[in-house]
C-alpha cells in the first residue's frame, strides 16, 4: 500500500487503486484499497470535521427519502 494518496495531474480529484472483486463483509469493505485510500486522504490532509459533516448530511438525506418511501406505500395502502 503507497504512503500518500495520489492526486490527480490538475489536482481536482483522487487517484484510488480499484480492486477488481467486491469486498464480502463491512470489516474487508474498510479495509479496501478504495476505503483505505480515501482514510488516509481525509487523515493527511485534516479533513475529519468536513468529512463527519458530509456523511452526517448523506446519512439525513437517506433517512429523510426512506421516511419519504414509507409513508408514500401507506398512502397506496
């Protein structure tokens, strides 16, 4: 596993090793090339309150269309 991550020649996004296979279980999920690429990006550069609070919004954003779903399915009920 390299030392840094890679950034892209412009410097607009991040150059991850993709592994060809799906990891099978949530523990191998993180510790994937990918996941722990992207670890290591946020960790390098200090980036853990913006990425907390970018997941945080992705989290309510799921939350909110699954509620959004559910009661959709009680109103054809």
């Amino acid at each position: 596993m390299a030392s840094k991550v890679k950034l892209s020649e412009d410097g607009s996004s991040i150059d991850f090793v993709q592994s060809d296979n799906l990891p099978s279980s949530t523990k191998k999920f993180r510790q994937s090339p990918e996941i722990e690429g992207f670890y290591r990006f946020v960790f390098e550069n200090d980036l853990q309150s913006e990425a907390f609070d970018i997941l945080e919004q992705i989290i309510a954003k799921r939350k909110e269309e699954k509620a959004s779903k559910k009661a959709a399915k009680r109103k054809k009920s």
